[in-house]
C-alpha cells in the first residue's frame, strides 16, 4: 500500500494540487523543489531535478513527475528529465506517476493519429505537444521502470471545482455526452492520488491513462 510518495516540481499548479490531494488523505509527502517549499507537504527535499540520485528517491513508494518547461529552448528536458528519472529508478519497486500531456492521445482504434496531428490543433501548443509526445514514446521503451504517464483533458483548468469525481480511459482521446474534454487540476489530483493508494500495485504499469470529467 502506498503511504509515502514525493513530488517533484511541486510548487507547480499541478504539482501543489497533488501534494494537497496526498496530504488530506493521509499520505506522507516529500515536495522535491529547486527553492522555497509553497505546498502542504510535510518534508521538503529543496533539489534540481537533474540533480536527483538513486539515494534520494530511495524508500519512496511512489514518485510524481510534475515537470514542465514551455520555452522553445528547454522543451527537450521533457526528454532529458524523463531519461534521468527512469535511470535512477530503473530497478526499483517505485512508481514513477508523470503528469503527461493530451496532444499524445490518439484519434483512431490504429493509435495512428494524436490529437497534436490533427487540422484545428493550435498551432502555439505544437512544439509543446511534440516534445511531451516524444518523451511519452521514449518512455516506452523502458520495461525497467514501473512507469504510468497519465493525461489530463484538453482544457486542463487550475482554477476548475473540484467535484469529486472524473472518468478514467485510456490511449484514446474521448469527451463527454456534450462532446467536451475538459478536467479541473483538483480532480485531476484526485486521479492521481487514486492511482497511487486505490489502484492494484500492478495497474496501469507501463501504460498511458488519462482522466476527463
């Protein structure tokens, strides 16, 4: 059972959103930040990513990869500190959970065509949807990790209710009855710590979820 879990890049909207949701249901928490902890987090490891060692995710349960970078010239750390992360847990019984992207999901039962791929997808968010698509890819091919990339909807709301409830699929990209695809970072956290504590150990290991209202 899952009782002690870090965050990493935890001062991010999803990421305090997460390290909240473990907190109040009785998770213990590291928040893995570059400087001042802003979370509800019990411990604090104050650390870059990139500097991140086997010994200090050693003991955890689980690890919640709540990285992101938008600029032009860092998208390819989605990559790097997906690499860097699997290295280091490469062996071990801990989880790696990664708050992903939706431009991954595919559009087509052939997995054939993303979201990212199709007419009508912003042309701002293209470089960002690729850079996450092919870090998901890379991330893929490692068996050594016990790995879950989780995507939230496409209108991915900080400031959204938090309901209590979501829907859980799978590689595809689906939307509600109204034909919306949307989810709040509340509920979102709510998946996540679901997956952690609720889900079988072995559920969702080395697969792509994601999460809707």
């Amino acid at each position: 059972m899952t009782k002690n879990i870090a965050v990493i890049a935890a001062n991010g909207k999803s990421g305090s959103a997460i390290v909240q949701e473990a907190v109040n249901r009785g998770l213990s928490v590291t928040a893995i930040v570059r400087g001042e902890n802003k979370t509800a987090a019990q411990h604090v490891l104050s650390k870059d990513l990139f500097d991140l060692t086997a010994a200090d995710l050693a003991g955890f349960d689980a690890v919640v990869d709540a990285f992101g970078t938008w600029a032009p010239e860092t998208l390819h750390q989605h990559s790097d500190s997906l690499k860097h992360l699997a290295d280091i847990l490469s062996g071990t019984d801990t989880r790696l959970i990664v708050v992903g992207g939706a431009g991954s999901l595919y559009l087509d039962a052939a997995h054939t065509l993303q979201l990212s791929q199709s007419e009508g997808f912003p042309e701002a968010f293209k470089p960002l949807a690729t850079a996450m698509g092919e870090s998901l890819a890379e991330l893929r091919e490692r068996s050594d990790v016990k790995w879950t990339y989780v995507s939230p909807a496409t209108d991915f709301q900080a400031d959204g209710p938090r309901t209590g409830s979501y829907v859980l699929t799978g590689e595809e990209f689906t939307t509600n009855a109204a034909g919306e695809s949307a989810i709040s970072y509340a509920d979102y956290a709510i998946a996540i710590v679901d997956e952690l504590s609720a889900a079988p150990a072995d559920e969702h290991i080395g697969e792509r979820v994601s999460v809707r209202w």
